[in-house]
C-alpha cells in the first residue's frame, strides 16, 4: 500500500487549537509521526515580569480558557505565600467551588468533543447542553462564563448570597440528574466503546516516564491526584474518591473523567452546604518581599505548577508555569504509533488538548 | 460471526440508554436561545460596562496602575486638573477597578456590550475636572 | 408533450428538485429535534445550494481540471436519468421489464464518481476519502443488492410497476420480509454516505474526503447528487417493500406516497442520531460477516418459501 504524509493542523476540523502533526501512513496505518507545536505561544510568562502581580492574574487567567479559575488560583496561593498570608475560610471555600465547579465544565466539554471526533453528535449536544447548566451558576457565581476574575490576593471578591446558594443547590440537582444520564449513555454506548478500547495505550511505566500528570495518568493506574496528595483548605475537611483505571486506553480515560464529573458534583454540594461565614478576603501589602514560592493544584488536567520569585519590587521577577497538558502532548507520537487512520481523531481528542495551557 | 452477532445484539441494548433520551428531546423546547433576535438574558452580577460617580474620584491613578489591560489613562496636569479617560475596546472587563478604587468611585454595571462601529466610542472621558468647572462629566 | 412533461416538472427533474431540498431540510430538522436544538428554517437548503453557485469555483493546480468538471455533471446525468424509471405515486416516466437493474446499476455510477474526484484530486484528504469510499462501496454494495432483489424474486418480475402491482395482491414486502427491509435500509445508509456510514467524508478525519478541494457550481451539483440520491432511494425502498402508493384504494395516491417517504426519512435520521461512526474496518466487517451472510438466507428463504 502506499506510503502518505497527512498533515494535521496547524488547521483542521478535529484540533480546537493550533497543533501541527506530520502522519506517515502506510496504508491506514500510522507509522510514525512528528508533532509541533507554538502557535499559540503568547509569551505570558515574560510579560508576566512586566505587569504588577495585581495585574498578572488577570492575564494568567486568560493562559486557559477552561482552566481560567485555577491558573489564577495557583498564582494567587503562591504570591500569598510569598507575603505570608493566609486566606479566610470563606474565600477558600469559594475557591474550592469554582475550581470543582471547572472541572465539571472542562469535561462535559471534553466529552463533547470526543463524541463530535467519533460522530456520535447527539452526546455532543447531549453534553455540551449540560455544560450549559454549569456556566449558568459559574455566571451567577463570578458573572462571567469562562473568565471569572474572582480571585484576588489575598482571597475572592465576590460572595454568595443565601439566595442565590439555594439556587445553586437546585441547578446541582438537575446538573446531577443530567450527568448520571449522561453517564449511564456513555458507559453503555457500544459504538463509542468499540471507537476507543484498545487505543491510544500508555503503559504505567510510559507514564512515568514522561511525568503524565492528571486523568490520563490516572486511567494508567497513577494514583496521583493534588486534591488528596497535598491538600489545602477545604479539601482536608472534605471527603471524596478519586477514579483510576489500569487498562490506559482512551476509554478508561473516559470513565475515569465521566467518574470524576460525578465526584466532583458531589463535592460542590458538600462545599456549598458547609461552607463558614467570614470576610471575604485579607488585606494584601503592595510589595512583595524578595523570596521565592511555589504552587500546585489540581486543574481540570492535571497537576499544574507555579513557581514565582520576587525581587522586592512591585512586580514579579519570574513566572514558570508547568501546565498539565505538556506532558499528555510529547506522549502524543508514542501514542500515535500503530493506530489506524480513523483512531488518530480519537487518539487527539483522548487526551484533551489544551494547547493554549502547553503553548503558554 | 458470532462475535460479530453478538456485537450487533449489544448494540441494539445501547439502544436502551440513547433512544429514551432521543424521545425526551423531541418532547422539550430546544435548549437554544434566539439572540439577538430576542433579548440576551442577563444575570445579576454580570460584568459589563465600566461607570464612575465622577464627584467621588481623587485622580489617584490606583485603578489605572491596576489595570491589566491598560484601558483606564490619567493625563494629569496637578492636583484638581486632571482627565482620566477610559478605552472601552482594551478593557477585558475583570472589574479589577472597581476593587482598586478605595473611594468607590468607579464601578462595574452589568450592561451588555454591543460591538459598534462608531469609532467615537473608542475613546471616553469619564472625568474631566478643572477647577473652574465642578466636575463635569461627558460621555 | 406529455414525456417533456414528465422529464421536466413531474417525476422528472422539477419535482426531485424540491424533493431533494424538501428532504434535506426534513432531516436537518429531525436531527437538530434529537439534538434539542431548532434546526434551519425551511429555506435553508435552498439558500446553500444558491450560495454555493454564487461562489467562485477553484480547481486547484495539478487537479485533472477536465474530469473535475465532468464528473459532478456525470452523476447528476446518472442520477436523472435513474429518476426516469422509478415511479412516484403510482406516475412512472418509463417502465419496462428489467427497469430494476437499470436503476440499480445507475445510481452505483455517483459512487463511482466519487471516487475519481478523489482520485484526480491533490490532495493527501481527498486521495485517503476517496481510498474509503471504495472500500465502503464494496461493504455495503453487495447486501444491498442482494436484499433489493429479494422483493423482485417474490414478485417474479424485474419491473419495479409490476413488483408494486404483485405488492397489492399479496401484502408489504416490508411485511414478508422484515430482515431484507433492514438490510436494504442499512445499504442504503452506506450508499447515502450518512452518519454512522459518512466514513469517506467524516469531518473530523478527512476534513471533507473527496470533495475538499472543490467549491462553487461544482460542488453546488456534487451536493444535489447527493440530496437527489436520497430522495431516490428512499422511492426505490418505498415502492420496492411498502407496496408504493397503494393503501386503500379510495386514498389518493400521492399523499401516501409522501408518508410513506417521510416515515423511512425519519428512520434514517433517528439512525445517524444514535450510533457513531464506524471505522472502515468495522465497517467492513459487519458488511461481510454479518450483513452478506443474512442477505444470502433471506435470498434462500425468499426462493424457499415463495418459489
């Protein structure tokens, strides 16, 4: 049969992102491929240096669409430790909430996304109705759908009335009613089980060796997860599972995500019903004192990593960022390798790109 | 083949799960909503347009230091001349002013940005002090 | 008078015209329901193809630029000239013995078309859709025949008026034989290329498959050829195993007819909701393991029990 090079991307229906791909095909079958990336490289974390750490959360929100909440989180956690700061309760807890609620956003898209590479456009819309839910209370929360700004150093800005709780509590229940639904589909649907069992393989040891981080780690049997391993407020108080898998292929990630939407609609509830009055947040110095500080949570993707140093003036000297989605990509060719040519949209949309996050 | 029949059996049981959902949607209004040939529905805390109660502002400059986008500009000449000018297509709508402010003066409403092409609308003068004037205010 | 008629207005190419839009719009409609979503407005389909005649017409360089003009024009040819034999409500422009094969053999030519635009293309998309549309013609193409000729066998005749006429003796053909009306339904998917069975061009594989490259009139007609072969098939399936346009006699005929079209529409849109879309060799393990074999015993009980 012959021998063809396909390219995919940097444009192309299956990649929300630019990422440009290289296939050799023989046949229908994937020998090897290259993969580049960069496209959509900002340089945030230089221009980080040159804006004040006021204003660097608002610009390392917009590093990820999805995981907007978190990146901005982690940043604010690592300066405040950096000034030695603690935040309220409350603020944590609020916290807490929107990251869960993130969650719950990035993967109902995510399985939006695969079962629109697949074909199976009903869960898409399915899916994607659901997210809808969850963006209608990230709206009422912060007032906005994807960027929040609800973060500020030293806690949050904005509360939660006890109206506007109840209400949240309601469209939980429906948004629960809807993804066990949703769930019982997907975990049933023999065609999306027949699309996606057997490809995309990444071994525990491949895993680690490529330092995978989040639920494609997790569906290689990693038991690796920042909420548990290195708990902050109010995750220590709270009580939850998390889902792993061993078989490692696409579709074990699919139900370790699908597992994972249902624990953590669990836990906005259990966040909601305990959550402490208090102040909303704690008064921040302007100036940060020399020192250096790291920080981590648990993003939609994975362990996302800050690492911030200051030199005493009123803006940060370095910035490093360590997305999630970084190592799921250079696992990509190693994937790659052996699957048909119809697999490769699966293979792609297995991993849940977000190469905003990769490229930075 | 009878893995084959088999596979064909367990598809027909997956219809058990997908087609009752098929049946609810066709029974329910569409999920979609008409905008804009309807209204957009707004909730309470939306971030929109940025406001200011010009009597209240010092001319301080902590909202334009803090802003992340550079969209808020004081062109000050001494301490009761001054214009602090807003540029509504740089802002990204964090209300990151709004917090800044500690004399509360200029504020985040929740209206609904249109786009437009009236280039007029680039730039606005929120506040426009003079010491002859008392505050006058142009949009 | 009477032939030009029936060649240009009706059954001829005025009336597959609107059908054809009609039906598109029917099914986008069905699956946006399914989807919860509204679904285009009724003049959708028309606004499209407009659209698309009124847009500037690229072949790129190293494309074979006379087949590419051609070959929209050959399978439309092939799909009109189809359109000839096949009755609608009870009018048929020609009928003759053997019409049957006629027809079958026409409406195979646009996915022969189909494959030489992928073929004479440049591109690595077309080439790899045009590759697929092969292999899947050979999945589905054999149990489609064979289950379309299962009615034939039953009403001893090649000529699709008299199989209608032996449907009113006896009963529904659907009715006699349930598991060919399933599998000529499945062929009929594969050949219409709809979801699960749009592997040539699945949209998030091969961008479009054969057809990327092309744009403006051509593709205008590629995408008509396409509707039209809906419309067709669901005829031919209506009149080969629903009997037609005979319910009761006092009924006029083509109001039933119409039902009758619009029923097997919905059940091709309720199938592209359900299931995902097949990879090549699925599908074509299911063409010859599964689907063939049935076709062969619902042959052998057709010639069994009726011969």
């Amino acid at each position: 049969m012959a021998r063809t090079v396909i390219p995919i991307g940097p444009q192309h229906p299956l990649l929300k992102e630019p990422l440009a791909f290289q296939i050799m095909l023989e046949g229908e079958r994937v020998t090897d491929s290259t993969m580049r990336m960069g496209y959509v490289h900002r340089g945030i974390e230089r221009l980080c240096q040159e804006r004040t750490y006021v204003q660097n959360i608002h610009l390392l929100e917009r590093v990820c669409g999805i995981c907007s909440h978190v990146h901005a989180m982690t940043y604010c956690h690592a300066v405040e430790s950096l000034l030695g700061i603690e935040v309220p309760l409350r603020a944590a807890y609020l916290r807490a909430l929107l990251c869960e609620l993130e969650r719950i956003h990035s993967h109902l898209l995510w399985m939006g996304v695969l079962a629109r590479n697949i074909g199976l456009d009903t869960i898409f819309m399915y899916a994607w109705r659901d997210r809808e839910v969850v963006l209608d209370i990230m709206e009422a929360l912060s007032g906005g759908r994807v960027s929040h700004a609800i973060n500020i150093i030293g806690g949050v800005r904005s509360d939660v009335t006890p109206e506007d709780r109840e209400e949240i509590l309601e469209q939980l229940t429906t948004l629960d009613r809807q993804v066990t639904r949703l769930v019982g589909v997907v975990e049933h649907e023999r065609s999306l089980q027949t699309r996606t069992k057997g490809v995309g393989l990444l071994s525990l040891e491949q895993v680690r060796r490529y330092c995978v981080v989040g639920p494609v780690a997790r569906a290689s049997g990693l038991d690796a997860d920042m909420r548990r391993d290195e708990p902050r407020t109010p995750y220590d108080r709270l009580s939850f599972n998390v889902p792993t898998h061993t078989a490692g292929d696409v579709w074990a990630r699919t139900l370790v995500r699908m597992q994972e939407t249902r624990v953590s609609v669990e836990l906005c509830r259990d966040i909601l019903k305990e959550i402490p009055e208090g102040p909303l947040a704690v008064r921040a110095p302007r100036r940060v004192p020399p020192g250096e500080a790291i920080s981590r949570s648990e993003a939609p993707r994975g362990e996302v990593f800050y690492y911030v140093r200051s030199d005493g003036s009123d803006t940060p000297a370095r910035v490093k960022i360590r997305t999630p989605t970084l190592p799921s990509l250079l696992t990509l060719p190693q994937q790659l390798k052996g699957v048909t040519m119809a697999d490769v949209s699966v293979v792609l949309s297995g991993v849940d790109l977000c190469i905003a996050c990769a490229d930075r | 083949m009878r893995k084959a029949v088999s596979t064909l059996l367990e598809s027909l049981r997956t219809l058990a799960y997908l087609l009752p959902q098929l049946g609810r949607a066709l029974v329910t209004r569409p999920e979609t909503v008409k905008f804009p040939f309807a209204p957009p529905v707004i909730p309470r805390g939306y971030r929109g347009r940025v406001q200011i109660h010009p009597e209240k502002c010092r001319g301080c400059g902590l909202c334009v230091r803090d802003c992340p986008a550079f969209a808020l500009e004081l062109q000050r000449e001494d301490r009761n001349t001054f214009k602090l000018i807003y540029h509504p297509e740089r802002c990204a709508y964090c209300g990151q002013c709004e917090v800044s402010c500690t004399f509360g003066a200029i504020y985040q409403t929740n209206e609904f940005v249109r786009g437009t092409d009236d280039l007029g609308q680039l730039v606005v003068t929120l506040v426009d002090r003079r010491p002859a004037r008392a505050g006058a205010q142009d949009k | 008078m009477n032939a030009l008629i029936k060649l240009l207005i009706f059954p001829g190419f005025g009336f597959l015209f609107i059908a054809a839009l009609a039906f598109d719009w029917i099914d986008r409609r069905m699956i946006a329901r399914y989807h919860g979503r509204v679904g285009p407005p009724w003049y959708q389909p028309l606004a499209d193809f407009v659209k698309l005649l009124a847009k500037e017409d690229i072949v790129p360089e190293g494309t074979h630029g006379l087949a590419a003009a051609a070959l929209p024009i050959v399978s439309l040819t092939a799909v009109l000239t189809a359109s000839l034999y096949i009755p609608v409500g009870g009018i048929v422009g020609a009928s003759f013995e053997g019409d049957l094969i006629v027809v079958l053999f026409l409406l195979t030519l646009p996915a022969l078309a189909y494959f030489l635009a992928g073929w004479i293309s440049v591109g690595a998309y077309s080439v790899l859709g045009g590759h697929r549309s092969l292999l899947q013609y050979f999945s589905y193409e054999v149990p489609f025949l064979m289950a379309v000729t299962c009615p034939a066998i039953l009403a001893g005749s090649w000529s699709i008026a008299e199989i209608i006429n032996s449907q009113a003796q006896t009963a529904w053909s659907a009715l006699m034989q349930p598991l060919g009306f399933i599998l000529a339904l499945i062929g009929l998917i594969g050949k219409l290329k709809r979801d699960p069975l749009d592997i040539p061009k699945a949209k998030s594989e091969v961008v479009a498959g054969p057809l990327t490259d092309f744009s403006g009139r051509k593709l205008a007609l590629w995408h008509l050829t396409m509707n039209m072969q809906t419309v067709l098939g669901i005829f031919l399936l209506v009149n080969l195993f629903f009997g037609g346009s005979r319910l009761f006699d006092r009924v006029p005929a083509l109001p039933v007819f119409g039902m009758k079209s619009v029923a097997i529409l919905l059940a091709l849109s309720t199938a592209s909701a359900l299931y995902a879309r097949l990879r090549i060799d699925q599908l074509m393990d299911l063409g010859w393991r599964v689907l063939a074999p049935l076709a062969l015993i619902q042959i052998l009980a057709t010639l069994w029990i009726g011969g």
